[in-house]
C-alpha cells in the first residue's frame, strides 16, 4: 500500500476502510512516500507561463463559442418552428374560409 502523504492518518482522522487496513498490514508493508515526482514544483519561463495563459484562453473561448451557437442554434430552431406552425395554421384557416377544404 501506497500513501502520498507525509505522515499516515491517525487517530480521528483515520477512516475505517484505512484503519482496518492500517491494521491487517506490517509496518514494513507499508511505504510512505513523502515526495511524489507528479507533484513537484518544476519551474516555468515567463514564455512558457505565457504560451499556456493563451492556450487556456483559446481554449475557453473555443468552449464558449460553441455553446453559445448551440444556444442560439436550439432557440433559432424552435422560433422557426413555431412560426412555421402559425403559417401551417393561418394557411389552413383561410383555405377552410375560401371553401377549398
């Protein structure tokens, strides 16, 4: 078993799942990592910092765009159709008055 933490839990803030097997394992079992190398602090050029600030800003605006067409896509779409039904409906109603249904 496997803790990326500095010190294992303990006490209250050890959960049961944990606890039972805290208990069930060696003390030689277990491996207490205190660094973890995904975690580590790697540092970044201002260049660097600056190609992914633009990147997530291409990013989100890319997300943004496409959701507002999909909104204004889905509204268009219903608006037309609801015209189109009071067309069908007013087409109807003056055929049926002409006497040509």
């Amino acid at each position: 078993m496997v803790f990326f933490t500095n010190q294992l839990p303990s006490g209250d803030m050890m959960t049961e799942p944990n606890r039972r097997i805290s208990d069930r394992m060696r003390p030689e079992e277990i491996e207490v990592y205190t660094r973890c190398p995904r975690f580590d602090k790697h540092e970044l050029s201002e260049g660097q910092i600056a190609d992914i600030a633009e990147s997530a800003a291409h990013r989100a605006v890319a997300i943004a765009r496409e959701q507002f067409y999909k909104d204004v896509g889905q509204t268009v779409a219903s608006k037309w159709l609801v015209i189109i039904g009071m067309m069908t409906v007013g087409l109807y109603t003056w055929l049926k008055s002409k006497g040509v249904i």
